[in-house]
C-alpha cells in the first residue's frame, strides 16, 4: 500500500483547514425527488476534484470530500499493474495524467485495445514499486498545470478508502477484457479488495464483466452499474453498439441495477450546440426498475448554449424539470454539483429571498444578446435584475440612446452597412478608427444591426441572436423600466461628456435630464429609482446641481487601497461607488491573492458598493472559483459583503438571492465563500507566479476634476474631420485592458 507523503498531508490540510474551517455537513434536502428512490441525486467526484487537483490524487478526493454533500461518492477508475495490483487511474494509458514518462523515458508500447491497437505507456508493464516515485498530474491540459509536480503518488483503491473512509465508493472498470488478455484477473482482484474495502457502486461498459462477478458481491449491497458509451460504439464482449443495448433496457436489469449514460443520452443537442427536446430514457429506465447516473459534467467545457454558460443550470435540467429527475451526477466539480441539488433545486422565481443585494444588469442581459437591445432589457428583467442599465450615446442630431459603446464597430455590424465610410480618429476617445455615434443620425443608427459581443474568442454567445434586437433610445429605455413591476430602478451611465461638448457640440448631461422630464422620472410619485453613473466627478457634480438623482461613482482603475481623503471629496458627490472586481480580490496568474480594505473603507462612510464585471464564462473567473460563476457570487457578496452586482448574465445573481442554503442556521461547506490566497499555496512552487507590483493607491488628486467646459457649438462641416489630438481638460485615466488579459487567460483553456 502506498503512504501519503507527508507534503501532501501538509499541502491538503493547509487548503481545507483554511478554506472550510468550521463548516460542517448539511442536511440534504427534503423537497420531493422524481428519482428511482425518491430520495436526492448522489453526488459523484470522478477522480476526486479533477477538474482542479489531477485525477485520482489523494488531493483531489480530500478536497472533493470537503467540498461536496454528505454522502458523496468518490469515483476511482480502477487500473491494474503487472503484479496484479489495483490502482485508482483516469485511463490505461499512463502518460496523459502523470510523469511517468520522465520517470521511465522509453516506456512507450502498443498494445491491442478493443481491437484497436493503442500506443501509450500501460499500468501492465510496472509493479506497484515501479510506480513509487511516478507523480499524477493534470490529464486535462486545457486546465491549470499549477498544481503538478507536487509529490501525489498513485494510489491503491485500498489506500483510497482507507485514507478518505468515504461514505460512498466507486469503481469502474473500464477495461476488463484488456486485462484478461493480459493473463490479470479483475474479479479475484475486487473480489479481495472487497474482504478490506467497502465498495457500493461496480460500473463497466462490457456485459461479459457483470456475468463474471454475478451474485460475488451482493452480500455486500454492491449496486452494479452498466456504463453506455457512444451510441455508434461497439460494446467488446456481445459485439452490439451501445444503441441497440439501450433499446432493451429489460436486458440490462438482468445484470445490472443502474445504468449510466452520457448527457447527450437524455438532452441531445444540435448542430449548433443548441438543447433538443429531452428524450424519455430516464422515464423508461425507472419503469425497468433501472437508477439513471450521467456523466460527462465540468465547469471549464462548452454546454448547450441554452444554459448561457451557467453549470448550475445545467444540473437543474436533469433534477428539476417537472419530468424526471436522475439519480446521480458523475462530476469533475463535485461543488457545483453539490450546491445546484441542495441548494437551488425546487426552487421558483418567487421564492423566499435570503440575502438582499442589487442586481445591475450590464447593458441589459448581454451574455444572451446583443447588449443594449430591446431583447437584452427585456430578458434582464424576465431574469429578475433590480435594476436595468443604459449607456448612454449621442447621435448627431442630439438624441440619447443606449449603446454599450461610443464606438459603433463594438456593438454593430456598422462596418457592413451603407455608413461604413464614416470612419474617424478620435484619439481622445481611443488611438484607433472608429464610426462614431455621433457621426450619425438616430434615424440611421436605429437602421443598423446589432451584434452581441465575445469577449472571449474561444466561447461564442447564443450564436442564434448574435444579431437579434433593436438599439433603444434613452427614452424607449424608461418608458420600458417604468412599466415593469419588478424593477427597482434604472442606471445611466454618462462617459465622454467634455468631448462631447467641446467637439461636438452635444450636452449630454442635458439631453440625459430632458428626457427624464419627458418620461416623467423627476416626478417624485415615481417608484423607479435614477441612478446616474460616470467616472468622472465633473460630471456627476453637474447633475448633483440640477437634480435629486442618485449619483454613482466609478472608479475603473484596479486599486489596492483608497484614502480616506479620497473618500471624503466622492461622498460630496456621490451617493454609491462602482469599482473593478480585482479591487477586492486582487489576481495573480489566474490566482486570488489576497482581499483588499477597498468596500470595507468605503462602506464605513455610508457608500454602497457595486463591483464589475460578473460573467458566466469559466475564463472570466479565477481558478479559485472553480469554474462556477455562483461561487464567484457567494464569495462576492458571503465574503466581501458587497452591495451589489453588475453583470451580464443576470439571471445567475437573481437565482443567488434564493438559495436555499443562505437561510439554513449553518452555511454548508459547499457554500462557503472561498478564502482568497488559500488555493495558491497549494500551487507547485516551481509553478508560482512573480510577484506582481501592488495596484494604485487611490487619492483625492484622482477624484478631483475641473467642471465641465461650456457646450461649443460644431461648426457645419460636409467632411469628416480628424479631431484634434490635444486632450479635453479634466483628468486623463489609465484603464488596464482586463479584455486583453482575459483573452491570453482564455488561450490556456482552448478544448
């Protein structure tokens, strides 16, 4: 049997002492379950938590048992060495997820795999010893590398159960026909583990397996599970395809309790990605008296578009659909699993709210269309956003409209139409061309086709409504809001003003408080809040002096730290303040490092705090989030306390609100906010990332600003005119391109 070492112990204990320290278990759920039994899907971690630690290390199973609902179930996929030995491995080949090939470099041969002749290095030619100073590490090289090298040994499945003692154990046998081959006898070999080792689930692809082992184990309450593999593959041993077996589910019951299939066996999908009706194999299963597990669940791969990259929605489909529910999850992310049935499942969009935040939609619901469309403010609210957003443009003959950028080439397919010839430089503004708001009419802006926008050039959104929708003016926009029951108020962001006034010669600030006249948002029986938000205090001190709205700082720059002398001359101004997600946790290589006292100071002087940009995309999160938006969230609003979020995808926040583990008297381990820098010091030091120079200290020198400048008329010109190259007075801001660190971010997960 194989020791844990002794850096492993120290490395384990430091992440989950610190991270879950006095968390205790939950009680599951009692709501009614659509499953076999009745009672709540099982949870299982296939290789532990392998979508962080690599597969199969003891890491991995610690973290997967301290992350997830009582009662979880640990996956080992079981291997066999040349000494008849059984070893927990994700696959036959041990090059992919370990350094053997460092160890024993010219290792490599080829042997017949179903048929197949497969070349890899094989658990058959090595001994358990051999295996001693072999490290596992990550199989899956679109995930973090990060924590390789750092001594997990291969286990045995003893070594497994005796070190975890998990509440439920797995073993799949994914190769039992390659080991008879092989002179290895699987069967004797669980039958033996069986005398030390309690095992409650037994799962293999191939039907001769289960005739072997049948009746061997059922004193021991083992629940045999029949694994299906692609529909077109050929099982090895009856020589069907996995499709027609599942046409006769009655033959399965005869060796089998369970069976589990792939997602795609209940929710198939289309060409594009896109969900099809579910089909009724899991109705089907249950009247054969057949539990239903699904594989093929993480956080870091592409889902069906349906589910706006959410996972926690994903699992609710196969649990809370009002048809069926699965019995079990094989999960990469044991977490999100455990968190979508204990804490999300049977809930509706009126359920008991257990936390009050804000939810400030982000030009609309632009995760799902294009942003600042009708469609994007319509499903921003149908998602249950608090408040919805606009950003505010100027067309050139004056009118106020929302776009999420001053530059139509960002948000429209401006470039392909009849105004693709009016390109300018505006280096005030940014140092490439652009076609500008204001070098066209709203008449023709409201001709043009929108686009939704991709952050991120790996992951394309909703590609069926990438051009869906219509541009809204300002006006459009409140009388929207003010219709609606459910909003609380509207958000108007104001950017560009001094160019607009000295260049062009358009006040937006008054075409702002116009058209809030107009649609009656300054009478004061209005129920729908006004906030206005800008980066520039000249701007926000402008409509202090002609309104009562509320007035919402943002401060763009990522700082470390904020003055108190700062604080005092915004609170002068500003009834609230917007800063950047990594102000509060700042980020390292992908790595939380640390929380600032950024929404601490700024709470003390009354000033709630909303925090950008939240995005359900697995590439925008820190990998201490574990690829799960709502744990971004938590850790957010549980652990920073902030007032509120401003995101994209709305619908995620708002069901945030009713998680049903918020009002539980203990907050369950799998809802606990993460503690910021405790991933990294499980990071390989090898593999640590430099030191980074801390972020600006904000001051009172970068609030200040002069007042806006007088409007000057534009002269009439029949050309275009390259703008002058001399900045606006007022303060000139540095803005870091998170956009771009993102993109590189995104480079390191390409599937």
């Amino acid at each position: 049997m194989l020791l844990l070492r002794s850096s492993t112990v120290l490395l384990c204990g430091v992440v989950l002492i610190q991270l879950f320290a006095a968390q205790i278990d939950a009680q599951r759920s009692t709501s009614r379950w659509q499953t076999l039994s009745g009672e709540a899907p099982r949870v299982i971690a296939r290789g532990g938590f392998s979508g962080l630690f690599p597969d199969s290390s003891l890491a991995a199973y610690l973290f997967a048992n301290s992350t997830s609902v009582a009662g979880a179930v640990l996956w080992c996929d079981v291997q066999l060495t040349k000494d008849g030995v059984g070893i927990c491995f994700p696959e036959l080949n041990l090059a992919n997820a370990s350094d053997i090939q460092n160890v024993y470099p010219n290792s490599q041969k080829s042997y017949p795999v179903n048929g197949v002749s497969t070349e890899g290095v094989f658990t058959i030619d090595f001994s358990l010893k051999d295996l001693n100073n072999v490290s596992l590490t990550q199989g899956i090289y679109s995930r973090s590398n990060k924590f390789d090298q750092n001594s997990y040994s291969i286990s045995t499945v003893q070594n497994v159960s005796t070190q975890l003692k998990p509440k439920g154990f797995w073993l799949n046998v994914q190769h039992d026909a390659f080991y008879t081959q092989q002179n290895l006898n699987m069967t004797s070999i669980l039958l033996t583990v069986s005398k030390t080792v309690i095992i409650n689930f037994i799962s293999s692809p191939e039907v001769n397996f289960f005739t072997k082992i049948s009746g061997r184990f059922g004193r021991n309450g083992t629940t045999f599970v029949f694994q299906f593999l692609r529909k077109e593959d050929f099982e090895p041993t009856i020589n069907q395809t996995y499709g027609s077996i599942l046409s006769n589910l009655t033959f399965v019951k005869t060796f089998a309790s369970g069976i589990l299939v792939p997602k795609s066996y209940i929710f198939p999908l289309d060409d594009k990605q896109y969900l099809l009706p579910h089909t009724s194999l899991v109705q089907d299963a249950h009247k054969a008296g057949l539990e239903v597990y699904v594989s093929g669940f993480a956080n870091d791969v592409d889902i069906a578009y349906d589910y706006s990259f959410d996972p926690v929605s994903e699992y609710l489909s196969f649990v809370n659909n009002g048809n069926f529910s699965v019995d079990g999850f094989l999960s990469d992310f044991p977490i999100t699993a455990s968190a979508s049935i204990d804490c999300f499942s049977h809930i509706g969009r009126n359920a008991t709210k257990h936390v009050h935040f804000l939810v400030i939609s982000k030009n609309g619901a632009s995760g799902d269309y294009p942003g600042c469309t009708n469609l994007a403010y319509e499903k921003a609210i149908k998602d249950g956003a608090d408040v919805i957003d606009c950003s505010v443009q100027m067309s050139s003959d004056g009118i106020p409209f929302c776009s999420s950028s001053i530059n139509l080439m960002n948000s429209t397919t401006v470039i392909r139409s009849p105004f693709g010839n009016r390109s300018s430089v505006v280096p005030e503004i940014s140092p490439g061309s652009g076609i500008y708001t204001f070098s066209l009419k709203w008449a023709e802006i409201q001709s043009l086709t929108p686009a939704i926008s991709k952050p991120y050039t790996t992951l394309l959104r909703n590609p069926n409504e990438i051009n869906s929708g219509k541009l809204m003016s300002l006006s459009e926009l409140l009388n929207l809001a003010k219709n609606s029951t459910s909003l609380s108020g509207v958000l108007i962001s104001v950017e560009n003003a001094v160019y607009l006034r000295e260049k062009q010669g358009l006040d937006v600030v008054k075409a702002v408080l116009d058209t809030l006249t107009e649609t009656s948002f300054n009478n004061a029986t209005s129920t729908t809040k006004v906030m206005i938000q800008s980066t520039n205090s000249s701007v926000l001190v402008d409509f202090k002096k002609q309104s009562q709205y509320e007035t919402v700082y943002k401060i763009e720059e990522i700082v470390s730290d904020i003055r108190d002398s700062a604080i005092e001359d915004i609170k002068k101004f500003a009834d609230a303040v917007v800063i950047e997600k990594y102000s509060v946790f700042p980020l390292n290589d992908g790595f939380l490092t640390g929380q600032t006292k950024v929404v601490e100071r700024l709470q003390k002087y009354q000033l709630p705090v909303y925090v950008e940009l939240f995005r359900n995309e697995f590439v925008s999160q820190a990998f201490d989030y574990f690829s799960d938006a709502t744990v971004e969230i938590n850790t957010f609003i549980s652990g920073a306390g902030i007032n509120g979020t401003i995101t994209e995808f709305p619908f995620t926040a708002a069901r945030y609100k009713r998680n049903r583990c918020l009002g539980w008297k203990e907050t369950p381990k799998y809802m606990a906010p993460v503690t910021p820098g405790v991933l990294l010091t499980a990071v390989n030091p090898l593999y640590m990332p430099p030191t980074e120079a801390p972020s600006m200290v904000f001051t009172d020198d970068d609030v200040t600003e002069p007042p806006l400048p007088p409007v000057i008329e534009k002269t009439p010109t029949s050309t275009p005119v390259t703008p002058s190259p001399n900045a606006p007075s007022g303060k000139t801001r540095l803005t870091l391109s998170f956009l771009l660190f993102f993109f590189c971010l995104s480079s390191t997960y390409v599937m």
